[in-house]
C-alpha cells in the first residue's frame, strides 16, 4: 500500500498549476525570430514545472514566454554551470526581442 500526502493547503496548492505558452502571439513570434536571427534556429519545446507567479500573471494578461540560455544537461545540477558564449548570445536574442515586441505595437 502506498499512501500519498499533500503537505499544503487547497490554497497553495491552486498556486501550482502548469502554464501553456500562447504560440500564436507576438511574443512569441518575436522570441522565435529573435532566437533565430541569433543562434540560426529557434526550436521550441516543453517542460513541465510549476511557475506560480508566472502562471498568474498571465492569467491577468500578460504575454508570457519562458526561455533559458544556460545548458540543459547542467540545469539543477550539483556543478551547474553556464558558458559565457550562451550568456553573450541571450544578450543579443534578449536585446532582439525587446526591439520586436516594440516595433509590433
């Protein structure tokens, strides 16, 4: 027999729900773009993970993309680290993202 125990409240636990990242909007199409005009590619993907605050703020609206630039097989690892590189290349896809989503309002 296995028996399975929530530690926290109904409340907290509402705060753990998923988010699913609008693909049809202008952030993600300018982070898509941005991506590639840096790296030579965008290819998007899923995880799953719980994001509280992430997840409210879109609910009120926001147009919310997650992205990471450090190494995937590192991530949460005891020796986690990232390459400078990577770090110069979030720089340049962040600084083209940011002028996308201007120029598209």
């Amino acid at each position: 027999v296995i028996e399975l125990e929530w530690g926290a409240s109904l409340k907290d636990c509402r705060h753990m729900e998923g988010i699913a990242c609008d693909l049809s909007s202008v952030g993600f199409k300018a982070l898509c773009d941005a991506t590639a005009a840096v790296k030579g590619k965008a290819a998007p993907y899923s995880i799953t993970g719980s994001l509280p605050l992430v997840r409210e703020m879109q609910k009120e609206g926001f147009d919310l993309q997650i992205t990471g630039f450090g190494l995937s097989k590192t991530y949460h690892a005891d020796n986690e680290y990232v390459l400078l590189s990577d770090m110069r290349d979030a720089f340049k896809v962040l600084s083209l993202l940011i002028q996308k989503c201007e120029d598209s309002v």
